[in-house]
C-alpha cells in the first residue's frame, strides 16, 4: 500500500534529491506532483499567496519559458522564473511574494533536460488548480 501522507514542511530541494522530475520515458513524475502539489500549497497558504498572483506567474512561465533560447535547460527555467516575477510587479503593481521564488527556484538544480523543465511547469500548473480550488472553499465569496 503507498504511503500518502505528505510531510508537513516538505521543500523541491529535499524531496527531488531522491525523486526525479520525469520518468524514463519523459514524462512528469507523478510521485512528484502527488508529494510537492499539497506541499506546496501549504507553504503558498502560509505565505498568504493570492491565487491571482500565482496564476499570473504560471501563466507567464509558461509563455516565456519556451522563448528562453540560451543557457542550460535550467538556466533557461531560472530566466524564466526571474522574467514571471518581474512581470508580476509590473502587472500587478507590487513585489512578488517570495514564497513563489523560493519555491521555483528549488527546481533549478534539478533540471537537466527540457522534459525536466516541462515537468516543473507542470507542477505549478497542477499546483495553481489546487490552490485554488482549496482557497475557494477555505474563503467563499
């Protein structure tokens, strides 16, 4: 029987020293998503993160990461962070909470190839739809 119980303060950096971002044939690590979504979550809930805000940074991410054209599969991840967080000040007219950035950049050192860059997106799209379904029925209306 797997274990689902997610620890409590579980980080990227922690849990991907021992779990790879994609499977053997390229594709998300479903062990991944299933551990980091609600750990996630937790750490964006306890950062008083706006589901705005984070839907505004994974739908920038997922625009500008294929437009990065240099660098590393990571590095090319990172610059994409850093351009989802600038436009987030820009659009939104204040600074990013940090809780997205810390998060994010966790994954760098843990992608080595596109497919791992596609399976980071991945993970903040997947965490984007919990959040905000979650933070819905925590704060109706």
């Amino acid at each position: 029987m797997m274990n689902t119980r997610v620890e409590p303060n579980l980080r990227p950096a922690a849990f991907l020293s021992s779990q790879a971002l994609t499977l053997a044939d390229g594709q998300p690590n479903p062990t991944v998503n299933g551990n980091l979504c609600p750990a996630a979550m937790r750490a964006f809930e306890g950062a008083d993160l706006a589901p705005q805000e984070l839907e505004t940074f994974v739908e920038a991410l997922r625009r500008l990461l294929p437009a990065q054209e240099t660098g590393t599969p990571a590095d090319r991840f990172a610059a994409a962070t850093d351009e989802a967080l600038d436009l987030i000040a820009r659009l939104l007219d204040k600074e990013p909470n940090r809780a997205i950035e810390l998060w994010a950049m966790e994954f760098v050192p843990f992608i080595s190839s596109e497919a791992d860059a596609k399976a980071a997106l991945a993970h903040f799209q997947n965490t984007l739809a919990l959040y905000t379904v979650v933070i819905a029925l925590k704060h109706p209306g």
